[in-house]
C-alpha cells in the first residue's frame, strides 16, 4: 500500500514573546523583545497509508493541533519533513487543499450568517467541483448526517452538534483523500458522538478515505481508527493496535467472587486479591493464559458462589495506565 503522509523527524518549536510585570516591563519586552521556546512536536516520525484511519492522541498541550497544522500546512515545521499525497503541505497550500480535507472542532469553518447550504453552494465554486459530483455527495451525506432540517437555517442559529455535522459534510463535498479532524466530536452529546463517529467509519470504509483524527474521547477511537498514535510531552510514546496496547500493559481482568458464606480470606495463585469485602472479594486476574475456570477450580468445589462478574479492562484504564507508568518511569 502506498503511504500518503509521511512524517520524518518533525519538531516544531513556538517562539513565545516573554512578558515582564508593569509598564517598564511592558516597554522592555518592546524594545528587547526576548523569548522563551515551548517545543510543541519533538522528533516525530511516522507513516500513514491510503486508507487508513488513524486516532492521534495525547493528554492537553502534547502537540496534536499542532501536528494537524503542519500536516495540512498551516504551519512549518521547524525541523523535520512533511509530505502529505507526495507534497510539502505548506510549500503547496493551494494543491493540497483540494486534495485534503480538514475540520477543527473548535473553529468553524462555515459562513457564520449565512445559511448551511449557501456555505456549501460557496465551498462548490471555491473547488470548483463538478455540478453532478456534488449533488450526489451532498445528497448523500447529508442523508446520512440527518442535515435536511437545517440546511436552511444560519450557521449561527445551529446546535454545536448541528454545526460539526454541516463541518464534517463540508469537507468532504470536493472528495478529498484523505481527511484531518482536530477533536470532532469535542463538546456533543452522546447522540451526536455516536452519529458523526458513524458517519466517519462509513466514510473511511465505504470510500477509502483516509482518516486522522485527534481527540480526547477513547470511544472515538475505538469505533473509528484500528490504529493508534500517542504522544506525550510532545514526543512520539505508541504507535500501533489498541490490541497492541491492551496486550502490552497487560490485560489484568476484574473477578467479584460473592459467596454464600464468608470463606476467610483465599489466597489464590491465580489471581490476586484486591479487596475483601467479606462475602464479596475482588481479584485481578493479571495472566492471559489463566481462564475464569481455572479461578474457580482453585477457588474449589466445597465453596458456594451466588454470583459472579468478570470486567474487561476497558480503553480508558488501558490508556490511563500507560500514561502512569511513562509518568513514574521518566521523572519530569
Ligand atoms: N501559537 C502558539 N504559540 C506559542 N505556543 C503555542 C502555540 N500554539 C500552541 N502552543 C503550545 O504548544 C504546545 C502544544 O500545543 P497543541 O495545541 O499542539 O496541543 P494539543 O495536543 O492540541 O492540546 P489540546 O489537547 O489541549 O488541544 C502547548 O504547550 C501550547 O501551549
Ligand atoms: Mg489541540
């Protein structure tokens, strides 16, 4: 499969202007201006290929709208090569516009006054696309998002969840190969995430549109992108499965046993006892290759169980132990 972004050893380093208190200070930052660097991408490299859907992800300030930017060339890396469907994305601006499309959760990038469909009859001659292509494609998309009861009303008279379905339409009107989103589905409801989160899979499966997206919602990744990039600090710290992830940190599963009567304290060897309420007693089951039968046996036949639940450790735990045991492992 061909790679149509390629990422090789990106940085990109902010000059911030250095503030200094009061009006002597306010004209000493005038007249010797001096600054401090936030490095926001720190040697970032990685591959994305035709098709693919990718969630970019990592705790605030990490550097993902930042990465966005320079992929679809808003902004210049300070060091480092982006190529974007074979070009410079910021050497080529025009070129690559026509051939991406980018939504940001937090901007609009629809005429704020003007109606849903004017935007989008607007956006059809900027990109001049064919009248048929974008009949159909907006017909269908907008099937698809539930758009026809406001496609005439103002941008600004729009639900936020109503706006990021109209975002999202637009920016797929002129087919574009692959689509950048910074945070989607920030700020909508669970109707709303569940809908554009849909939608997005369809897309990426239906047309081979290729995705990356950035987000803090773990469900967005799990419903969208089989592939995962995480960073931290500004640096690259996963790139791979969930699965990969999941099997990485070790897949520790929950076991409630309820007995009928207390059986004192049960030292088992496969699981381990994490808290011990009486007749409930939780364990974690920390080997993949120990089954719930295999607890059960050691747990033995003279024991009576009333019930039991065994939990799957979910993305949210996943992620937030990987970011802990990075947090002890390299002191700040
Ligand atoms: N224009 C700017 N000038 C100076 N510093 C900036 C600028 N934009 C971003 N930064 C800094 O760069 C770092 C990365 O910012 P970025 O917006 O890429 O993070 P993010 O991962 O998108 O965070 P969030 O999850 O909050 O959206 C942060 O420390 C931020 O303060
Ligand atoms: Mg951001």
């Amino acid at each position: 499969m061909v790679e149509v972004i390629e990422v090789r050893s990106v940085s990109k380093t902010y000059q911030q202007p250095k503030r200094f208190p009061g009006v002597l200070g306010a004209l000493k930052s005038l007249v010797t201006p001096e600054y401090t660097e936030v490095k926001a991408v720190a040697d970032v490299s990685f591959g994305i290929r035709k098709g693919e859907a990718v969630g970019y992800l990592g705790p605030n300030g990490a550097g993902k709208s930042t990465m966005i930017k320079m992929m679809t060339g808003i902004l210049v890396p300070t060091s480092g090569s982006v190529s974007v469907l074979g070009c410079t994305p910021h050497e080529r601006r025009m070129e690559i516009a026509r051939r991406i499309g980018v939504v940001f959760g937090q901007r609009s990038q629809l005429w704020w006054d003007l109606p849903v469909a004017d935007s989008f009859e607007l956006h059809r001659r900027i990109y001049d696309i064919p009248a048929a292509r974008y009949a159909d494609n907006l017909r269908r998309f907008a099937e698809l998002l539930e758009l026809e009861p406001f496609l005439d009303r103002a941008v600004r008279q729009l639900s936020l969840g109503q706006r990021m379905r109209a975002e999202i339409v637009m920016a797929l009107l002129h087919d574009p190969q692959i689509l950048f989103l910074d945070e989607p589905t920030i700020g909508l409801d669970v109707v709303a995430k569940d809908a554009v989160r849909r939608f997005l899979a369809e897309v990426n499966r239906e047309r081979g549109i290729t995705i990356i997206l950035t987000t803090h919602d773990l469900q967005d990744i799990e419903t969208i992108c089989p592939r995962l990039i995480m960073v931290d600090h500004a640096r690259l710290v996963f790139d791979g499965e969930l699965g990969r992830l999941r099997s990485a940190l070790g897949s520790a599963r929950r076991l409630t046993l309820e007995f009928t009567t207390d059986p004192g304290p049960l030292p088992l060897t496969t699981a381990v006892l994490t808290a011990d309420d009486g007749l409930l007693k939780h364990y974690r089951i920390e080997r993949d290759d120990v089954s719930l039968v295999d607890v059960l046996t050691e747990v033995g036949p003279g024991r009576e169980i009333k019930d039991i639940a065994l939990e799957e450790p979910n993305i949210e735990e996943v992620i937030r132990t990987f970011y802990q045991r990075r947090n002890t492992a390299v002191p700040a």
